[in-house]
C-alpha cells in the first residue's frame, strides 16, 4: 500500500538537505518566496536554504534537523528544496524515517537521492519535479505547473499529464533569468522499438548520477518495499543522467540490474540529457537498445524528465501507464 499524502492547504516549506543559495545570488531565493506568496502560499523558509560552503548549505546533522523539523510542522504541507546539489546522501543517516508522516516532498536532482529513500523507507509517495527556485517567474509553462494539480490529486484518483511541444536546449547558470524556462527545441519522445509503446506499472526512479549510490544501502533496498508495499506489481523506472558519460551510464545501469533494481520491471523512461557523451562510437541510442535487449522491457526516451526542461511530475509509488507514439506521448497516474 501506498500513502498519498493530503493537501488541503498552501503552504510550502524550504529547506535545503543538499545545496543552499549562496549570497550572490539571494534574490533568486527571494524571487521564488515573493512570486509564492503572490500565489496564494504561506512560505517558511529555513535557514539551510541561504547558506552555501564546501558543496552543501551545512553539516549534515543541521540538514536533516532542519528537513525533519519541516517534515514534522503540522503548518507545512509541501517540503520543497530551493534545488540540488552535491551531497544530500550524506543526512540519510541523521533522519528518523518512522517519524515522518504523510506529507508531500517535492524536487529534482540530487534531491531525488531523499524522494527515493523516503518511499522506500516509508510507502509515501513523493514527487520528482520542479525544485522551488524554478518557481520564481512570472509565469510557469504548462507541463511544469501541472506540479501543484498533481499534489492535489487524492487518494484514489488519477491525474493524466501529456508531453510538452518545446523543451530548453541549455541554461545560463551565471545569468538566471527571471523568466526561468526558454523553451525553444520541439520534443521529440523516443523508443528504442522505432514503434508506439506501451507500459503500466508502480513508478520509481530519480538522478541516476545519485540514486545508483543508494544500491546497497539500508536506504535502496527495492525488494522490500516491493514485498510490503506493492506486492506482485510490475515497476516502471523513470531515469535522468545528469553529468555522466554513456559508459559511466551504462555501467551504473547494470549495478542496478545486479542489484535486483529491474527484476519484474515493465519498462524504462529516460528523461532528456545535458550529458550523455559517447564514448568510443557508443551512444546514448546504442546503450538504450542494449539495455532493452538484456532486460527485455520496452524503453522510452528524451521524455519531459529532470535537468532539461519542463518536466512531468513523476510520483514515486503511483500506478502509471505511459504511452508513446508519433514523436509525443502522456502519462496517466493513479493514486491506488
């Protein structure tokens, strides 16, 4: 069983388990928090979210005092991270997983390491999408503001979202632009089979970069929360390569298969890449055929997923089926 948490009123939580914004650059924070609060949200910001030294905002005893601080406000109902980083595996250890109540994490990259570990832990559902800073322009595309009607959705209900027409091809991270989002590339969905695919099953997945460093771990381990909270259910792996070569890809791609991450899997989706060099000859096609090949499971790609935006809101634990056909594609959720 999966609990979905509740959303009754808006109110959103900042705290930073990773990076923090560093003073330079503040107004992009305060720029979230006003255009928040405009919205209709009450905004309580920690103090993790505007420090910034040595790759994390600071100790991570701090971090996860903070998080759980959050977690536990009965005043808050979304934590959401100003953004990633480096280093949040680095709290799991500080954090007291059976105290954590039904209440909805949201964010992206290195932030997916504690969305994954959460589920896993607990049976909560969380929410891979957009991290608060990404919330601080004057208007929101229409695949990423599906994040809020996404948490709204209750428990026995379900909540369709499509694939966008445009997608940004880069950032410029020493100008952040208060419009956020330049999409300008048209979205192309992929799979390896050249044909429209198919596939159902209980969503999980996050930065590959950084969820693989849970394999192993008492923070990664699949197969229980498999057997205590989705038995005999088939799981859908959504995936993201944020800085690693195909090689590296490929090769974190098989720890996971022999850690037992893709036994009774229904298929993959890989989200758009500002990574992914070949190396030697072999690219990101090539691998994702392989892949397909070994495990025998549909796979999709270049879909609305991680740090090529927009992105789709994937909640981990949720019953999906995502389809693809014709260069586009959707994805329904139910939260069964």
């Amino acid at each position: 069983m999966i609990i979905y948490p509740a959303l009754s009123k808006q109110s959103i939580g900042v705290t930073a388990p990773s990076s923090g914004v560093a003073p330079e650059i503040h107004n992009t924070l305060k720029q979230a928090i006003k255009r928040q609060e405009q919205r209709g949200f009450q905004v309580t910001v920690g103090e993790t979210a505007w420090t910034q030294a040595l790759a994390k905002s600071a100790p991570a005893e701090a971090r996860a005092a903070e998080l759980m601080e959050m977690l536990s406000d009965s005043s808050i109902e979304i934590v959401m991270p100003p953004w990633g980083g480096e280093l949040l595996i680095e709290i799991l250890e500080f954090m007291d997983f059976q105290k954590i109540p039904a209440k909805w994490v949201v964010g992206y990259s290195d932030i997916s390491v504690l969305l994954l570990a959460m589920t896993l832990k607990t049976g909560i559902a969380t929410a891979h999408g957009l991290n608060f800073v990404d919330l601080r322009g004057p208007e929101t595309d229409a695949v990423s503001a599906k994040w809020l009607e996404v948490l709204q959705t209750a428990a026995g209900e379900s909540i369709e979202q499509e694939a966008s027409q445009k997608f940004q091809l880069s950032w410029d991270h020493e100008n952040p632009s208060p419009v956020v989002f330049h999409l300008t590339e048209e979205t192309h969905w992929k799979t390896v089979s050249g044909e429209t695919e198919h596939m159902e099953g209980r969503l999980l997945g996050g930065c590959i970069d950084v969820i693989r460093h849970l394999i192993g771990t008492p923070y990664g381990d699949v197969d229980t929360f498999r057997k205590e909270h989705i038995p005999g259910e088939p799981v859908i792996w959504y995936l993201e390569n944020c800085e690693m070569n195909i090689a590296d890809m490929k090769r974190s791609l098989t720890q996971m298969k022999y850690a037992g991450w893709f036994y009774g899997i229904s298929g993959i989706v890989f989200g758009r890449s500002p990574a992914n060099e070949p190396v030697n000859g072999y690219t990101a096609e090539k691998m994702y055929a392989d892949l397909s090949e070994e495990l025998g499971v549909p796979i999709i790609y270049d879909i609305d997923c991680g740090h090529v935006p927009p992105q789709l809101t994937f909640v981990n634990g949720a019953h999906a089926v995502i389809e693809a056909a014709g260069g586009t594609g959707k994805m329904l959720m139910q939260f069964s």
